[in-house]
C-alpha cells in the first residue's frame, strides 16, 4: 500500500483559521491522535480515536481564544511534520510539534504531538 502527502496548505490555513471541520476532515476515520503534554506524560498519553472524537477535539481547541500559527512544516508521501505556536489572550504561549502519518489518499492516520506550555 502505498502512502500520498498530507496537504500541508490545508492543514496551516484549517489550523490558523482556527477551523475545526477544515482540520478534521483531513483525518481518516480510523485515525489515532496521540498527545503528550504536561498532564499527559508519555508513560500516559492521551490518546483520540476516530475521526469524531479528533473532531471534537479540535472543535475545543479551536474553539478557544488563542492563536494558532504554523512556524514549520514538511511532508512527503506517507509522513509530515509542523511546529505550530499558539497564544491565548491571557499570554500563556504553547509550542506543539506534531508528527503525521498518511493513507493512500492522504488523510491522516495517525498524529503524534507533544506539547510545552508556559506555566
């Protein structure tokens, strides 16, 4: 089976337009979110499953006020990267480099983030 690339302009313009149907319909149904952050270490990540639950997800994240700017991102069939950098109203900053695998039609199948925050 062979693996297409993730649209990376979609993913940047979904992310900083803070677009959750947008971000959401680029996963597969089956995809797999795992994320390790500072309540979620790596011996206990969470982990999303299914392109719902990723959806509602995002809709929380997206939802929130804070920007959302894609600092980096590269791909190539079957795998991608971005470091993305947000910012809430209250100046807390969050830096989340995150890792993507794709299918053959290059929806994401698995995506693995971790996560600093300010404290």
């Amino acid at each position: 089976m062979t693996s297409a690339t993730l649209d990376l302009t979609a993913l940047r313009t979904a992310l900083e337009g803070r677009d959750a149907a947008a971000v959401t319909a680029l996963y597969d149904d089956a995809a797999e979110l795992i994320s390790i952050r500072r309540d979620a270490p790596p011996g206990a990540p969470r982990v999303i499953r299914g392109r719902d639950a990723i959806g509602a997800h995002f809709a929380d994240v997206l939802g929130r006020d804070a920007t959302h700017i894609v600092e980096r991102s590269v791909g190539v069939p079957g795998t991608a990267a971005i470091v993305e950098a947000c910012r809430y109203a209250d100046g807390t900053q969050v830096l989340c480099m995150a890792t993507f695998d794709t299918n053959a039609d290059g929806r994401i199948i698995r995506h693995l983030e971790v996560s600093a925050w300010d404290d």
